[in-house]
C-alpha cells in the first residue's frame, strides 16, 4: 500500500516499470507528445524530472497498462472486488460469515480519518503558476489539470461522508483566466457537484470546493468510478489505498493530507467564463462554452510534490486502462440496478459514450413461438435512464439463446445484432434529449438523439462477405468497401447542409432499391474517406458513431413510417464530418520530430523498444 505518489514512483522504478526523464522537457505539447508515443508502445511509466518553467516534476502513463494498474494495487485488489460483492449482494456475507471476516478487517480502511495539526501538503503556499502548465494538443486554450479529484461537499448536509469526489477537468490558464486568482472548471450534467452547486446556488452561498492533485493512486482512480448511490468516494479511496483517506480542515476548505497539490476556492452563483478548446476522449476538440470559474483562495504543495497528468484524444489512451480497471471493480454493479442486465460494454473505441454495447434476458414470453425483442426493451429503456449511462447515443441490445455471447468482441457482437434485426420493427429512436457534453454531433450543447437496435430470435439472414454488386454501380458514390460482414462503407461528396444531404440520401436510398434488394447487407455508411473506415473495425467505430446523430444522420432504403414507427430495408448512416462539429485532434509534427532527441542512444528513453 502506498502512503503517496512518490511511494507508487519509487516502487515502479523498483520493479522496471518507470524511466526517469532527465533532460529538459517543455510542458508546452512536448510532454504530451513523449507520453503518447510511450503510451502506445506499451512503454513504462514517466518521471519527468526536469520540467521548463516549473521547479515540480510530473509523472504520467501510471496507469498506461492493465498489468501495470494491478500492480499498483497488487495488494488490495482481492479485497476490495470482495466487499464491492458483498455491497451488491449483502446475504452473501450473512451465508457464509467467517469466509468475509477479511472483507470487514478490509471495510476498516474505508471510513474517512479526520486528522488534527498542519497536514504536510500545506508546507508551502504556492501560485496556480508555480505549476506545471501542461498544453496537450496546439487549439486547446490554455494548460488544463487532467488527473484531478475535485471535491465538494453537499451545503446542506456537510460533512465528508456527504461529499463528491469527481474528475472534472480544470482550466489553469489562458482564455479571460485572471493568473493565480481564476481557473476554468469544466462538469458535465449528470455529476454531483452539479447537485451540490445547485443547491448552494438556491441557498445564494459560494460552494467552496477544494481540488486535490496526486496523491495515492487510489485517490486518483476513485475518483473516476461510477459508484451504487450512497456510496462515498473517499471510502473507495480508503479500500484501494488500503489506507484511511486522511484529511483536515483549512480556512473551511477539507484537505486532503496525502495529496501532493490542493487548489481551494469558490464557485459563486451566475458566474461563468469561456472554458476550452480541449483535446477531449471522442478524439476531437471540445469547443469553448461557459462553464463555472473557481475564485482561487490558496495553492498548496507538499515538499518534493510530483503533478501527475494523462493525455486524453481518441481512444485508446491511459484512460482505457481506467475504464478495465473500474469495469473489474463495478461490473457486477449494473445487474443489480438494472434487473435483467447480463453486461454492458461502453465501446472505448466510439469515444465510450456515443456507444453502447449491452446483453439482457428474455423471459417475458417464452411460451411463445415467435421470438422478438420484448424484456430487452424494457431493459434498454433502464440502461438510457441510468447515470452515465444516459449519455449514450447508440445502443445495440440483445440477449442469450443458445450459445454466450461477449459484447467486447465488438464484430462478432455486431453480426449476431444484424443477423437477427428486423429493420421493420426493432429500430427505436429517442429525439430531442441529452447526450455527452462532449458530443458535437448533435443539436446543440448536450443536446441531440438515441437510437436503439434491439434485435433476438432466429437468424433472419446470411450476411455479405463481400461488397454487393449493387453498392459498386451506383453514381456519385464511389470506393465501397466492405467493413466487416453485413457492413459496407460507400463514399460520398462532402457534406454540405441536411436540406442537401436528405436529397442525396433520398437518391441513394431509391438508387439502391430499383437496382434490387440487398438483406445481406443490412447497414450502409455513406463517409469521407471509406478506406479509412474500412481499415480497422476501430476507425469504423471511432467514425460512424461520434459523428452522427441518430434522428438526423440515419436513413434507410425504403425508409417508412408504420403506425408512427420508423422502419427501412437496409439502414444507411451518414457519418460524414459536418460542419457544426468539432475538429479532430492532430498532433504538431514539428513537436514529434522535436522529441526525437530523448529517443536516441544515450538518452533517458533511448533504451526503450519504440518504434
């Protein structure tokens, strides 16, 4: 167990899964650019010794592995996975009590201990500038924290067994930002401090809200993990770390002792200031919105702080090793809120909100004959009113028969979805509601459409291995590729506006219907490149689903409406890029050619095998 950051550093560095960067590194695109080439070597942890403009060093990639982030909690992980159980399913304790005499020693550690005196982080009082001022992608609009725990605490029930620890990106620099006195504080709907600034916003009183950095690691990953209502963050801190989150109280604002940084401040009611650009996790930049400013009231640093960071862009990214790590920990934690759910995968590489991947049960009807979708329905109505959950644009639902199915197969997943549907009846759309803040795809800010294919019973249909004759030969579309079975991308010319693209959809859609039926070929992609999609069943994920908004961008040959239900022969998905959304992210190739300097013989990673 680790008592902080700098302990988890020393222990990698021990067993070779961290490299010291000795030489000079400019935080600005540098840094972010080194992380994301070791990143996708499958490298080791970073400890940037030497950071310009700044006298902290900064650690990234932690979490860069699976193995890696099972190491770090090589020794509470069993434990913790056990009393998670017994939080999902109380009687399992009760039957077999002294097999969970170790979960009990182990729930010791979860309760929060109130330390009194002068915890360490506040050694030394620094400015907003003092810290590493990390730019990850050249249009973002300033530096940004991208490992913090923000927390607050409800204002009125204070206390920290009532508060919200959240992961919330947090704006240092540029933009209106005052230097030292203002920073951006970015949250998405659906998050708990949201909750709690609206209840002080009633109460017209500041929230007071106090950003910790660093750490133990566990801090950092509770953070992030979607936790059963009534359960506190800093307890799940305490478990992972196998140690009590230790914390005080300064000038009204809780510290956390064993953090290595700690920003506190206010968010007053009604004031907002422009937030952004930001390289975001679908892979294109989230654009400047108003969001909350935080009134900065001090900045601490404990001796020998370390600023941990992350890169976020288009999946993968270290990030994906949190989204494993939590799905380890909590996955048994939607079957209990959502009765009949088997499994449900949020698809890293479609930016993991835009799609969801989701395995329910079927026992509805099961005197009958005919087999369609009916509890699945139900069920997927659950999953879009759920948490985070609720932010999905796509989901693909289905459940059991015969043989196990693994939503994280992604194609074999998609194959049995299309060769069941029925693209008359089982095609459910959601419009005019919320998706992602960070989803531009849609109508507005948080704002656009879900759709639902929901598809069980017999295979209806052989799906094409190879394009269909008729999707080469139409005019003015062009290069048609096949993705994988039952999946073909077209090209088209480039989107324009939807008063034109519904004429040209209209046209492929009767083009493709005199020329004859295809139900081999259930979905159709129009794009902007279809070899680039058809290269990787990643790229065809990461494109049609972060750039299309269901109720404007789906159309089908023989679209019709039956009894106010939308149905069609061959689906067709416009996922060309259209102009009211984000521009994806692109790396500074001058920057890439700079880092070559540490890679060469003789420098800190010129012993590592990256290509």
């Amino acid at each position: 167990m680790y008592r902080n950051l700098e302990d988890c550093i020393i222990d990698l560095e021990k067993h070779g899964h961290l490299v010291r960067i000795r030489e000079e590194v400019d935080p600005y695109l540098e840094m972010a650019a080194i992380h994301m080439r070791v990143y996708e070597a499958g490298g080791p942890a970073l400890l940037f010794e030497n950071v310009k403009g700044s006298k902290f060093r900064a650690a990234s990639n932690l979490f860069g592995t699976i193995e890696r982030s099972k190491f770090i909690f090589r020794n509470t992980w069993t434990s913790v996975q056990n009393v998670m159980a017994m939080r999902d399913d109380p009687m399992k304790a009760l039957k077999q009590p002294f097999r969970n005499i170790g979960n009990g020693f182990a729930a010791m550690k979860a309760l929060p201990l109130k330390k009194f005196g002068t915890p360490s982080v506040t050694a030394q009082e620094i400015q907003i500038s003092d810290l590493p001022q990390i730019q990850h992608w050249p249009m973002d609009g300033g530096a940004f924290i991208t490992l913090p725990q923000v927390y607050s605490e409800d204002p009125e029930k204070p206390g920290i067994m009532n508060s919200n620890l959240g992961m919330y990106r947090v704006q240092l620099s540029g933009n209106e930002y005052e230097m030292n006195k203002e920073i951006g504080l970015h949250y998405q709907i659906h998050r708990g401090i949201g909750v709690h600034q609206a209840k002080a916003n009633k109460a017209g009183t500041p929230l007071k809200v106090s950003c910790f950095v660093g750490g133990p690691p566990a801090h950092t990953l509770s953070a992030i993990m979607p936790l059963p209502e009534g359960l506190s963050e800093m307890t799940v801190a305490g478990l992972l770390a196998g140690r009590n989150f230790r914390y005080s109280y300064v000038d009204g604002f809780c510290i956390s002792n064993d953090a290595d940084f700690v920003i506190t401040g206010e968010i007053h009611t009604g004031e907002t200031k422009p937030e952004g650009p930001f390289g975001d996790h679908l892979g294109y930049y989230s654009l400047t919105h108003n969001f909350p400013v935080m009134k900065v009231h001090k900045v601490y640093a404990k001796p020998n702080a370390i600023w941990p960071f992350t890169v976020v862009g288009r999946p993968p990214q270290e990030d994906t090793a949190f989204g494993e790590l939590i799905h380890e920990l909590t996955g048994d934690a939607i079957k209990q809120e959502i009765p009949g759910v088997k499994e449900v995968h949020a698809v890293d590489a479609a930016g993991v909100h835009p799609l969801l991947f989701a395995i329910g049960s079927e026992r509805y009807t099961p005197y009958q004959k005919v087999k369609q979708p009916t509890e699945i329905l139900t069920i997927a109505n659950r999953i879009l009113g759920t948490g985070q959950l609720s932010l999905a644009k796509y989901l693909f639902i289905t459940a059991e028969e015969n043989h196990p199915i693994d939503s994280h197969n992604e194609v074999e997943f998609l194959k049995y979805i299309l060769e069941r549907i029925d693209l008359h009846r089982d095609i459910h759309f959601y419009t005019n509601t919320t998706i992602d803040t960070l989803d531009y795809s849609g109508t507005g800010l948080n704002s656009g459409s879900k759709v639902v294919f929901a598809a069980y019973g017999d295979k209806k249909r052989e799906l094409c291995k190879e394009v269909p004759d008729v999707l080469k030969e139409i005019r003015g579309f062009e290069n048609a590729q096949l993705v994988m079975p039952g999946i073909v991308v077209i090209q088209g010319s480039k989107f324009i506006d939807y008063s034109q693209a519904q004429q040209e959809l209209q046209g492929l859609s009767e083009a493709i219907q005199t020329k004859g039926p295809i139900p081999s070929c259930p979905m159709i992609i129009l794009s902007d490149d279809s070899s680039f999609i058809s290269a990787t069943i990643q790229n065809f994920l990461w494109v049609t689903f972060t750039r299309s908004n269901p109720s404007h961008d789906i159309y089908g040959v023989n679209g019709h409406y039956e009894n106010k239900h939308w149905a069609c022969d061959n689906v067709i998905i416009d996922a060309r890029t259209k102009p009211h959304q984000a521009p994806p992210l692109i790396a500074d190739p001058t920057v890439a050619k700079n880092i070559e300097r540490l890679f060469v013989k003789g420098a800190s990673l010129g012993g590592l095998k990256i290509e």
